[in-house]
C-alpha cells in the first residue's frame, strides 16, 4: 500500500465518528479541523452544529471530548473556547506517519491518487507565428506547465495543445513578401538558433510591412494571398509552412530555455481547425444559436453589452465569410470534446481575454457541447508589471523580449551562486548549470507564487534575493539538507517512532503530512500559489528546526538517524513540490 493516510484524515475520522455518536443527526457532518497554534489541531465545526441542533455548544463538545478514542494517534482532546475541541497527536503517531511515507517507493511521498480523475485537456503556451513571444506568453507557460505537472502527478489524463496563432490575414502580406523576395528566409549552412530565427522572421515583418503601408499595389497582392492561403493553393502553403517552421525554431529555443518540454504533437495551432470551421458554423446556425445579422454570423448574450447599451455578439463568421479566433476556438472545442473525450477543457489565457471565452463557452454550452458531463475553466491570468507598476516595457517603450529577460535572470543569479562557490566547492560546469536552474527558477518562482489572476511586479533583484520567499531560498533549503547527508558518514536516516519529539520537530512533522492534501487541493483548484506558500512554510519551518534542533550532534545515535531522517524526509518533499512547479532543486548550493 503506497498511498498514507494524513494524520489530518485519520483524525477526521475519529471525530466525524465521535460527533454522530454524540449527536446522531450531525452523521456525516463536518467537524472542520484545521491545523492550530494553540494545539496540533483544531475543530470548529461544533459550534455550528450545536446551533442547528439548538444544543449547548460546550456541552456537544464536552460529550464528543468523551467518546473519542484517544491512544494510538490522537493523544489528548480538550473543549476550549465556547466549543473548539483542540487535539494532540502523539509523537509515534507522527513520526510512523512519516516512515511510511518516506518508505514510499513509488516516490509519491505516500500521496494518493485523486478519486475521479478524468481526461483534462489544457491549452497553454500559445505564443503567435511570426511574432517575438513577451512576458504574457511566459505566464501561460510558466502556470501551464505547472498545472500540466500537477495533474498528471493526481493521474489525471492529460492532453496538452499549444494554440499558436499561425492563421489570419497578417500571413497573406508576409507570404506575398516572401514570394517577391525569395531568399529572406534562407540559412546559411548549420543549425540555426532561435534568435537568429526570430531576427529573420522581424526583419522579414518589417520590410514587409513597409511595403504594405507604402504600395497600394502590393497590398492588392497581399489580400488576394488571403484568398489562395485559405484555399489551400499548394505553393503559397509552403511558403506559410516556412514561417511555422523558423518560427517553432524560435519557440523551441525559448521553452528550452524555460527548461520546459514542448512537444511537436501538442502543438496544434489556429490553422489546425480550417477543416472544421465551416461545418461550426452550419451547426451553430441550423441549431439557431448563432443568427445572420447584417450577413455576419452572430451569438448574442442579454448580459453583455457595449458601452452603448447595443449588445454585443460574438461574430463566429465574417459578413466576407472569413472566419476569426472565435470560429477557430468553437471549433477546438468540439475537436476537444468529441475526438479528445475531454471531462474538462483548460485554457490558461491573459484575463484579458475573459470575455472572449465567456461568450465562446456560452455559445459552445447552448450549442449541448458543453454541458454538466463536460466543463471549460479559462484559467485567467493578471498582467505582469514593471518595478513602477505599469504594464512592464523597456524604458523605450517597447515589449522587453523574453528572451533578454530570460538571459539576464539567469546572469544575475549565476552571480549569486558563484558567491558560494568556492565554499561549496562547485566547478566551473556546476557553476554554469545551477545559475540557469536559479535564474530561471527564479522567474517561474515569481510567477507561480502570487495567484494567477492578479498582477505582479518583475523585480529580479527581489526573485534572486536569498531572503524571503524566493525559489532560490528554497533551493538552498534543499541544498543544505543534501550536504548535511553527505557529511552524515556512516550515519543513515532512520525512523525510530519511540523517540519523543521537540515542538520544531513536531511542527516541521505535522506540516510535512500535509503534503498529500496540499498537493490534491492545489491541482483540483489550479493554484500553483498555494502549493509555493506550502513550501516557503515548509523552508521556514525547517530554519525553526536546525535552529533548535542540532542534526549530527544530536544527543544519541538514534536521534541523529531519527533527525536524519526527518530533513531527508523535507528534501524529498521539497523536491518533488517543486518539480510539480517546474523547477529544479540542485544538489549542490
Ligand atoms: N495566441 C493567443 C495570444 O497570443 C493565445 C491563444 C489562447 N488560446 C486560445 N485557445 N484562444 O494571445
């Protein structure tokens, strides 16, 4: 049995049971136990049951203290207050506890599996063909993968699609370029880097577009490629092919250097829905959700209105019959749902973008697409913000390019950890490696610990501060406990449960049972956030820990195992918590 019960679980149990015995129509009711100060526990729920019941609120407390079952796990249980019961768990308890998750094989740390996992499909890192990717495209990368990790980790199924936008009228201006200049996009011999990819396709974009604005006969040429790219004219479609290709070099070399796996398959951008578009809109007319006004074809909502009062529709087909993002997500959703069998449709989108996808999910649920069997959530995220607290832009103005940002986050902190070098004795590799694993920890860190709907600001002196909740605080939580082990020589961590534990012991024990829980809320919930305060809590304790609790000098040898085995214990979980937020933990610091 690899899965452990919480001792939060355990204990639940024994006062649900308690509390329905006292009061047998509170069967099934909620004692709401939460972690405490006063004691290892507390329950709250009494007092509104009691209400209910129209009982004396100390007095059910007083006879649930009385029926339960003190001994193996819960050590003591008082009334305090006008009817909170506080609980101790005893110090065997905790530490058996621990053993078996450390004994965990499966290197699960003793978390089950969720109880109805489903298929999930979540669309994320979406950045545009042709396009330099900015700092929102990092959100939805950064949390994306986070949630992507986190779900698989509860077994759910997991498809990923990066929605690129590699479709619309901008491509029949480039490709016209590229016809009339043909060598644009030429490499020289050798592999090709993302950014000189990137430089190709700007350049390319900039002449292209000064032409457009400039020759009214070039941009007669350009929308009649409009036309041949949206009928599939073979040549022009290899040159539209063209730009996907150097621009997935481009893509494929930032979320390398996101230290992100992106796979080609999951990559079914805009253009992957022309097939379907058409039949979307047949179904949503002849089922008449979508109506033709003024030739478009359009949903209306009686709750969303334009400033003016008219309303405002969702324009599923153009009255020129093109069609726009709207038809393209309509469409993804029906391929989501009945070629991909989704429970579950995620789309980890800039807030901005919110009414978009509350009209589009409208329309998808009158349409019977979705329904009480098959849910859409846009996972909406805030806006990322300069130090001054404005949209964040270089001090020219422009969009800061990922790409620099990425470089000099990882800069920055390769300079914090040469530092240390020396002491740690790090070579000149390990040196290079972990300031790329700090650097762009850092970044993801920043992002993953605020919640994703609300802004926040990019200060990469306080991401790579070792004080505070950074990930670099964390990962040199991590890195100490591995030194420690190595200097444990013969020593091995052991659990020696008949041991009594000191109150930092207790409190780092406690914290770490609620890992399973924490992991299975945040990954039902979708908030990365909780789970990076869960581990800025877990580092914190740890720090209350050695300050209290000496590891190798420990009084006897079991106690030295026994502490061993508690920091290996927080290693491991600190590990895995954050490999579930992308980032990686290196062994040495
Ligand atoms: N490419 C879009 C952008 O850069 C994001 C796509 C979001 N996903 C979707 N299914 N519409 O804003």
């Amino acid at each position: 049995m690899a899965s452990v019960t919480s001792l939060s679980d355990t204990v639940q149990q024994h006062l649900a049971s308690a509390l329905s015995a006292a009061l047998p129509e509170a069967a099934g009711a909620d004692p709401l136990l939460r972690r405490s100060d006063r004691a290892d526990f507390q329950a709250n729920g009494i007092l509104a049951l009691a209400k209910k019941a129209k009982a004396n609120p100390r007095e059910l407390a007083t006879q649930v203290v009385s029926r339960v079952v003190t001994g193996d796990v819960i050590e003591d249980v008082e009334v305090s207050g006008p009817g909170f019961l506080n609980i101790t768990i005893a110090d065997r308890a905790i530490t058996e506890n621990l053993a078996a998750r450390y004994a965990d094989e499966s290197g699960r740390l003793g978390v089950p599996f969720a109880e109805h996992p489903g298929t999930t499909v979540i669309d994320y890192a979406q950045p545009n063909v042709a396009k330099e990717m900015h700092v929102g495209h990092l959100r939805s990368a950064v949390i994306g993968d986070s949630v992507v990790q986190l779900l698989e980790f509860t077994g759910e199924n997991v498809v990923r699609r990066h929605h690129i936008g590699d479709w619309g009228t901008q491509f029949g201006m480039l490709i016209q370029y590229l016809d009339e200049h043909p060598h644009e996009l030429d490499h020289k011999a050798g592999a090709v880097s993302g950014e000189e990819a990137m430089s190709n396709l700007n350049r390319l974009y900039k002449a292209a577009r000064k032409l457009f604005d400039s020759d009214e006969e070039f941009k007669t040429r350009a929308r009649r490629r409009v036309v041949d790219l949206q009928a599939g004219e073979p040549k022009t479609l290899a040159m539209w092919q063209k730009f996907v290709d150097e621009s997935k070099i481009y893509f494929y070399s930032v979320f390398e250097k996101l230290d992100m796996e992106i796979r080609d398959p999951d990559i079914v951008g805009e253009s992957g829905y022309n097939d379907m578009l058409a039949e979307t809109c047949r179904l949503l007319e002849e089922s008449g959700v979508a109506v033709r006004s003024e030739g478009a074809l359009c949903v209306f909502f009686d709750d969303i209105k334009g400033p003016d009062g008219n309303p405002v529709p969702l324009i599923v087909q153009k009255s020129d019959g093109g069609y726009g993002y709207a038809a393209t997500d309509l469409s993804a959703i029906r391929d989501r749902v009945f070629n991909l069998k989704a429970n579950t449709l995620l789309y980890v989108v800039d807030a901005r973008q919110a009414l978009h996808f509350r009209m589009v999910f409208e329309t998808a649920r009158r349409a019977g697409w979705l329904n009480e069997d098959v849910t859409a959530v846009q996972l909406a995220f805030g806006t990322v913000l300069g130090k001054d607290g404005k949209p964040f832009k270089t001090r020219e103005g422009e969009t800061v390019r990922l790409e620099d940002l990425l470089d000099e986050a990882v800069e920055r902190a390769t300079a914090v950890v040469r530092e240390k070098a020396e002491k740690v004795g790090l070579s000149e590799q390990e040196i290079t490696e972990n300031g790329r694993y700090v650097g762009i920890g850092a970044v993801k860190y920043a992002d993953l610990s605020t919640s994703a709907v609300r802004d926040y600001k990019f200060d990469l002196d306080q991401m790579v501060s070792l004080n505070g909740d950074t990930s670099v605080y964390l990962q040199y939580a991590y890195a100490r406990i591995q030194s420690i082990l190595r200097k444990a020589g013969e020593a091995r961590p052991a659990a020696h449960p008949e041991l009594g534990l000191a109150p930092a012991e207790r409190a780092l024990g406690l914290h770490l049972d609620q890992f399973a829980e924490t992991v299975l809320d945040v990954a039902a919930g979708y908030e990365p956030h909780k789970l990076a305060a869960y581990l800025y809590q877990l580092a914190t304790l740890l720090t209350a820990f050695y300050d209290q609790c000496p590891v190798l000098k420990a009084d006897t040898p079991e106690q030295v195992e026994n502490r061993l085995f508690l920091v290996d214990l927080t290693a491991r979980t600190l590990h895995r918590g954050m490999a579930l937020l992308g980032i990686r933990t290196p062994e040495k610091l």
